[in-house]
C-alpha cells in the first residue's frame, strides 16, 4: 500500500464518494446549531441530525463530509497514548432514506482496497451478532472469508441512544501485525492491545425504538459511517502514534525546534510536544469557527486547552508566549481543506496570544502557589487539597480545576472535589444575590395570574393610538383605580409605546383622557405579551375599563430610530473592515446614545476607528430606504438575513433591510432612510470581557452636541495654555517634555536619598548561618522605592532575604525579596508575605524571590516584622 499523506486521503475519500452520487459539502462549523444536546460537534453525523430526524429536508440523499470534531472525555490521557486526542477530523458518507447496506458494504470495502489499497489478507470485520444480512454481504458480495466477519454482541456493534431511530453497525479493522500484539492466545479483533486497529465504523440505522422497548423497521433506513481521518493516516503510513502522521508530526516538529527538543527523545517532552500540538490544532479550529476564551461552556474548552498547552509549554523551557507562532504551521498544513482558517489567520493568532499573555500574567504567582501547598501537604503527610484553596487558584489566578489536578496527580495528590465544588457554588449564590436584574419586577407571580390579558403593539405605523385601560397595579397589587400623585404600571389592550427589548429602551410618553393626565416614563414587557406602562398620575383618577389616548415621545422615539438604525451600519461596516469574526454580542440604543458590542479580541487602532465612522456616515449621507419584510424565520435565514445568536425569535420574524448593505432580524424602529441619521459618531471603544469590544457612539443633534463640546474645550485649553488652536499639540509636547525632565531629576533625588539609607540597613544586617537577613520598616518611601531598596539590598548583601514596609494612606505597603542561594535553601518570600499581611488584617504574596502585599492594622507592624524574621529562621535549610 501507499503511504498516503493526511491531505491526500481526505481529498480520495470525499472524491470517491462524488463518484458514487454523494454531494460534497464542506465541514460544519464546530458550534453546533439549533442543537442543545452538544457544547461541541463531536462526531461527523452530529451536525447532520436534522437530516436523520426528518426535521430539515437534506440539499441531496447521499451526503459525503470530512468535519472537524473536538472531543474532551479523555483529555487527560493526551499525549499519553499514541491514539487519544481532543482534535480529530471525521470522515463520513451518509443515507437519508436512499441506499443501504448492499451498497454502503461494497463501496466501503471498494474505497479500502482499491482506492487506498490496504493488502486484503490484513483487514477483518465485525458485525452486530444478529445481522445476517451484513454477514451475507461481507462474505458473499464481498468474498471476506467467514473466520475474518466476527459477530460481536449489542455493546460493541449496536448503536442506539435511549428511544428513536438507531441499528446495527459493521466495523472495519486492520492487523498491524503479530509483532504489535499482546501474545495472548486469545488476542484477536477487540483485543485491548494495538494490534487490530478498528478504523472505519459504518451504521445501519433501520431500527425506531419505542417507548415499550420494541424495535420497529423504519420504512426509509439510513447510512451514517464514520473513518477517523488520523487514524487511518496511521495505519496508511505504517506508523505508532497519531502523531506521528505527516501532517501532526510537522506541527510537532516544528514546537520541538521552537524549544530546543527533539521529539522520540525524551518521553517527558513527548508528552508535551503531543499536548501542545494536539491542543493547538483543536485551538485553531475553535477560533476561526467565532469561539472566544471565557469561564463559561464552550468558551471554557478553548481557555482550557490553551492554559493546558501554554503550562506544557513551560514545562519545555517556553516561557513566552508561542502558541500564537504555531498557528501558522497548523494553517499551512490545513489551509488547503479549510481556507477559512487562512482568512482569519492573524485574528486566530491575536486570540491566542492575547490569551497567553493574561494566563502568563498569573501563572507564575499561581505556580509558585501551588508549589507552597504541594510542600504543605508533603510536609504534613497529606495528598488532597483543601477545596477552596484549589478555587482560590482558579478564582484568582485563572488556573482550571483540571490543571490543578493534572498538577497534584504528577506528585501523586488530589483535590477535594466537593470542597471545591461547594466554593464554586457558593461564588454563583453571591452573584445571583447581588446582581440587580432590572426586569425583575416583571417575573412576580401578579403578571403571571392576568393569563387573558395581551397588548396590542402599532408602534411601528402610529405615534399615538387610543386605547382601554385593562388592568392598572399599584405597590405590586392589582387595583380598579389610581389617583393623582400615585406611581402606576398601567397595561392597555392597544399601545404605541416600544416595550424595552432587543437592547433598545422603553418609550416614554403620556397617558390621558378629558379627566385624566399620567406622564409614562417607560414601557417593559411582563409575562406574555403585556406592555406594561410605567409612570405617574399627575391629574384625575385613572379606573380599570376607561378609555385613553397613548401618546409617545416622539422626538425621543425618533432620536431612538437613528440610533438603532445606525447600528445596524456599525455591524456591518465592522465586519467589512474588522472581519467577519464580529458578530454583535450585546447593544443599548436610547434617545441619547448607542452601545454596541462586539467579538473582537484587541482594541481598534485609531485608523480603524476612523475608517468605521467615515464609512457610516458615507452610507448616511447615501442616502439609502429602510425596508422592513415580514417573513418565515428560516426564509429570512436563507435570504441572508443575520441573526443574533443569544436572542429568541418567533417563527415569523422581521427583516431590516438597508439595501444590500445590511440586513438584520430586528424588533425594534428604525428610520425610513439613512439620511434620517443625520451623522454618526463615535465617542469610546473600550473591552468590555475577554474578546469583547464596546463602541459608544452618538447621531443626529447628540452628535451635533458632542463636536460643540469638544469645541468648546479645546477653547478652554487655547485659553489656559495661551496658544493658538494649531500650536496647543506643540505646547502640550513641549510641557510633557519638562515633566519628564524633572521627574528624571526628582528620579535621580530618590535615588540618592535610598543609597544613603542603604548603608544604615546593611550595618544592620543579622547573619543567620550565612544568609543575611534585613526587615525595617521606612516611613519616607513609598512603594516603588522599597523595591528600589531591595534591589540595591541584594546586590550589595549578595546573599540576603529582605522584609521591608511602608505606611502609606493608613496601610502597611510590605515588600519580600530573595537572593537565589536563598531560595535554593527553603525561604520563599511570597509565603512569608502573605502570612505577616495575615497578621495585619490584610493579603499578600508572590513569588519565591519577589513579593508584596497590604495590611491594615497599623498597630501590629512589629508584630508582623517579628513574625518574618521568625518565618525566616524556621524555613531556612
């Protein structure tokens, strides 16, 4: 057989499949859709579920793909096994309802033997133990000989889960030989050991269990299999390891040059060039598919999988960042079945490196941390971590639980779960209490009893409408009426009034009658589709069943539509100039202002801020109809309409159409052109989350208003710096310059002053058995200066350890530091620090050289300068 590269067998595969009728589509992006049951697509059927269940009509019957698949199961046992790993990409043909096992059986073995050409004497069978017509197949279609089709029981080649469709399967494996086996006289097909490698599953789902138990034939039985591409890529080049494989083994090489390490030499750096390179591809995918770093679902992997390989990055020397540098090597081995990857290369590359920057920010701290409590547990004879000191880790120093544990297994501990996990709790219960949900008013049971009750919306067409008071509740009590001076939510059978939602602001407005005179400040939406009316009774008395006329704000409406419609343009202007990475992740439009954010993980130069605006505006002042369609969800869908993915929609929906520059599903009012708008500004972009941006942004008078107050500062600088507009950069940079200088003068005084007090504090030094130990407490220096102090400390000590405060704003400032032959004998001055800040009410630490921290009782500074040179002695070897 040929030794078929990674890239060649995927393009045979799927083109093999074309011949035989299959539609080619490409892989599915790895966050499923419309499907709650998965975090991340795990196998190459689960994108296609739709198709099986009947619940969309597939674009062909016979459906081939190579999809991308990330599993987590066994992620600790990456880079242990040759097998495992949490990338994969899946091979797979498909049948809904077309052909089935007379055929699915012979192309299989078509593709095998004639297409890779795998030698015919070394490949064997199994099927499900009851399934006589795959056997009839294998053996009289085929020809495999009856001793190489071995029947196996429901646990091996049945595939179900719970009720629903489901069937046997038909495995395919391969014999690398005697010499791979475990030499049992009973190693044959399902044997544990490595010498039959099962590589290709197909199933024949025929079967629709019930809920009694029953299995009863599906009129239309359907294909589904799937061929692990990396494992047939090792069997193909007659290798051991996935990792082994052309395509891996180039990313592996490639971290091993960047380390100074040759893979195969070492089986501790296998381990971790194999994490590395597996996590780093399964990364790469993550982020060019819209995944972000977070703490929450899948967010949770990809953080996950990046600290796990930057912490085995550590253990290879690497102790910058350098994932973001891989990238490059994944996506020239990939870009050719994915180019999506080689668009979004450089924002694939900024994610990560963003990512390693924060997780290197902490993990030394946290490292240094954790080796304290490893110590600890050694030293009094324990092998679990207490709980909250493992969720201290991960609450303040971003470490996943996991990568404590993987940590505590490699000197043989544990972590106790269930402390840990009773912290985690206990931080979601203190959220949840001191969160203020602004809609909370509306889940009270009060809304939930007026089951008939409903409001009619005709704002999109009217500013003003009449109406019947239906139900008016006052102190969260229903009541037939209100009078003048009382706070009301009123609801009404017909309104004008937006209900906030969407991300756009309630109306305000007023409520009246010949008699009665209410000003509404805003309008929410409480259970169903009730509108309820916020405001005050200024005039008359106000009974359930009158009838009033509503009438909105309408300046304040109109503000609001340039500001929604605006940010319409912003979504798609950042997509065009930012990438189609951006996706809208939260807004908020009032009358005043817009904020809109979005997926991007590094600020926008000012460039890009510029060029964003300008364009906005150019589309304003195009002067372009706002459309409005009302349609099928799924038609708007297939039209190109884009949909925010955290919000709910109906199965009707309406589409905002900006010609053919924006088209969004949206609820709420917009103008009818563009150059309702007026201009567009933009006032701040700030992060608002890991790879989160925030734009703030003003239209029409706002921005108007927002020029006449820059004007006016810059009127106001003119004045106080003397200067004409054009000279006030040249004087603010010649002022700038002075500051420098006198801060370099001011600098070199503290310098001066600290050397001269050096010499008090070295004559002070106490020698305890060769080591010099030096703790005062200095008044005249702030904090930057007790670190100066250090330093020259050490340098001119040599061999010392230093504990040295400050009291500044009423706290003590604690600073440690440690020579190298200090450390090398015990001291670790972060622990040091940490418990004398105890000692004062307050927290500290750092690493084993370094360390500062804060206490609060002034009055036992003493007492906490006692405690360190006590600490000092008790830990010196």
């Amino acid at each position: 057989m040929e030794k078929l590269g990674m890239n060649e067998i995927r393009e045979k595969y799927l083109s093999f499949f074309e011949s035989k009728g299959h539609l080619r589509l490409p892989s599915f992006s790895l966050v499923p859709k419309n499907d709650k049951s998965l975090l991340l697509i795990n196998a190459g059927m689960a994108p296609l579920k739709p198709y099986f269940t009947g619940k969309e009509i597939p674009p062909s019957k016979r459906v081939t793909t190579c999809q991308k698949c990330i599993r987590t199961p066994d992620i600790d046992r990456v880079g242990k096994t040759a097998r495992h790993g949490t990338f994969f990409e899946m091979l797979g043909n498909f049948s809904f309802g077309d052909y089935f096992k007379k055929e699915a059986i012979p192309w299989a073995w078509e593709f095998v033997t004639k297409v890779l050409e795998l030698p015919e004497d070394r490949l064997w069978v199994t099927i499900y133990e009851n399934d006589d017509e795959a056997f009839e197949i294998w053996n009289k279609v085929v020809g495999l000989p009856p001793e190489r089709i071995v029947r196996m029981g429901k646990e091996d080649n049945f595939w179900e889960i719970g009720t629903g469709p489901c069937g046997p399967c038909s495995e395919i494996y391969f014999d690398r030989g005697e010499d791979k086996g475990c030499g049992k006289p009973t190693c044959g097909v399902g044997c544990d050991c490595d010498r039959f490698i099962e590589f290709w599953n197909l199933v024949f789902t025929q079967f629709d269990k019930d809920a009694e138990g029953n299995y009863n034939p599906l009129p239309k039985p359907n294909i589904d299999t799937g061929m692990g591409l990396e494992r047939i890529a090792t069997i193909m080049q007659e290798v051991d390891s996935i990792f082994d494989v052309d395509v891996i083994r180039g990313i592996t090489d490639y971290v091993g040059k960047m380390a100074g390490v040759k893979y195969g030499a070492d089986k501790k750096s296998d381990v971790s060039l194999r994490v590395i390179t597996d996590h780093i591809r399964g990364v790469t995918f993550m982020i060019s598919d819209g995944i972000l770093p977070s703490n929450e679902g899948r967010g949770y992997v990809l953080r996950r999988l990046l600290r796990r390989a930057a912490r085995y990055g550590k253990l290879l020397g690497l102790d910058r960042p350098f994932l973001y540098d891989v990238v490059d090597v994944v996506v020239e081995h990939y870009k050719g079945a994915y180019p999506e990857i080689q668009e979004r290369k450089e924002y694939i590359k900024s994610v990560i490196k963003k990512e390693e920057e924060r997780f290197k920010e902490t993990i030394d701290q946290g490292l240094d941390i954790l080796d304290g409590y490893i110590n600890d547990l050694k030293a009094s004879g324990k092998n679990v971590l207490d709980g909250s000191k493992a969720f201290k880790l991960y609450d303040t120093y971003g470490f996943p639980i996991e990568l404590t544990k993987e940590i505590l297994s490699e000197s043989g501990m544990s972590v106790d779960e269930s402390g840990y996990q009773k912290e985690l709790e206990n931080q979601r219960l203190r959220a949840r209490s001191s969160r203020k949900e602004d809609n909370a008013l509306w889940e009270k049971d009060i809304y939930s009893t007026m089951k008939d009750i409903e409001t009619k919306f005709v704002g999109y067409e009217v500013f003003k409408s009449d109406a019947k008071v239906l139900a008016i509740i006052k102190d969260n009590e229903l009541v037939n009426s209100a009078e003048a001076g009382e706070e009301v939510n009123i609801i009404l059978d017909t309104t004008p009034f937006y209900a906030e939602s969407g991300g756009q602001v309630g109306d305000s407005g007023i409520i009246k009658s010949e008699d009665v005179y209410i000003n509404i400040k805003d309008c929410k939406k409480a259970g169903g589709n009730k509108f309820v009316h916020i405001g005050t009774i200024e005039r008359g008395i106000l009974n359930v069943g009158d009838t009033v006329e509503a009438i909105i704000d309408e300046k304040n409406r109109m503000s609001t539509a340039r500001n929604h419609t605006a940010t319409h343009l912003l979504h798609s202007a950042l997509r065009k100039f930012i990438g189609d990475h951006v996706h809208q992740a939260g807004s908020l439009v009032t009358p005043d202002r817009l904020r809109f954010d979005f997926t991007h993980y590094q600020a926008l130069t000012a460039d890009e801020i510029k060029m964003i605006e300008d364009e906005v505006n150019e589309k304003i002042y195009e002067s372009i109809d706002v459309s409005i369609d009302i349609m099928s969800q799924d038609e708007a869908i297939k039209k190109g309409a884009m949909a925010l993915f955290q919000e709910k929609y109906g199965d009707v929906v309406r589409v905002v159409n900006i010609s053919d520059y924006s088209k969004e599903l949206c609820g709420g009012t917009h103008v009818t052109n563009t150059i309702q708008i007026g201009a567009f500004k933009i006032i701040a972009e700030s992060g608002v989350a890991a790879g989160v941006r925030r734009i703030e942004a003003v239209t029409g008078l706002g921005a108007l208003e927002f020029l006449n107050k820059k004007g006016e500062l810059i009127s106001n600088i003119e004045q106080i710096l003397k200067v004409n507009e054009k000279d006030i950069v040249d004087r603010i940079a010649d002022l700038s310059q002075t500051i420098k200088d006198l801060e370099r003068q001011l600098e070199q005084l503290k310098s001066k002053v600290v050397l001269s007090m050096s010499d008090k504090l070295i004559n002070s030094a106490e020698d305890i058995n060769g080591i010099k130990f030096v703790s005062a407490t200095l008044n005249d220096l702030d904090v930057d200066e007790l670190k100066m102090m250090g330093d020259i400390l050490k340098d001119r000590l040599k061999s010392t350890v230093i504990i040295l405060a400050t009291i500044r704003d009423e706290k003590i400032n604690f600073v440690g530091m440690a020579t190298k032959d200090a450390v090398e004998r015990g001291i670790n001055v972060g622990n040091i620090i940490r418990e004398i800040c105890q000692v004062t009410d307050g927290k500290g630490g750092g690493r084993a050289d370094m360390a500062q921290g804060v206490g609060n009782n002034l009055e036992k500074i003493n007492i906490a300068l006692e405690t360190s040179r006590s600490l000092f002695i008790e830990k010196l070897k």
